[in-house]
C-alpha cells in the first residue's frame, strides 16, 4: 500500500507515535513523578488551575506541532522541486 493509499485509508498517523529515545522516556517519567506531586500538594482551585494551564499548552503545543509538520512538508516539496530542476 502506498503512503498516498495509506493517508487516505485513515491508515497512517505520524502524531500516534511518540520517541523511543531514552531522552524522551526520562522527562515523561520526570513530568508525571512531578504532577502527581502536585497533585497531592495542591488545594482544590489550584489543581483546577494548574489542569487549565495544561489544557491551554497542551492546545498550545498541538497548534505549534500542525504548524511545524506543515513547514517541513512544503520544505520538504521545495526540495524535492529545486532537485528536479
């Protein structure tokens, strides 16, 4: 199956997978050791506080990731353009 067929099948999605890297598996296991600290720490308005701080990022974030992957697609199609000429 092509990456075209694949695409349009609803069968490819780069945004499901997350690094494999060491890097990566620390800071995860670094953010949840620290929120369920918070977790236990904070009052009732502050944990709502905090959780609509995450919201905000996390929407944030996927905003910044659309944005990224767009730019490096045309990038990418720039490049392969400028290879053919």
């Amino acid at each position: 199956m092509t990456i075209i067929e694949k695409i349009f099948c609803g069968n490819f999605s780069p945004i499901e997978k997350t690094p494999d890297s060491k890097e990566y598996i620390e800071l995860n296991k670094q953010f949840n050791d620290l929120y369920k600290q918070l977790e236990s720490e904070l009052n009732e308005k502050q944990w709502e506080t905090l959780e609509n701080l995450l919201d905000i990022n996390g929407a944030i974030d996927a905003l910044m990731g659309a944005f990224r992957f767009e730019q490096g697609f045309k990038t990418g199609m720039r490049l392969r353009t400028e290879c053919e000429e």
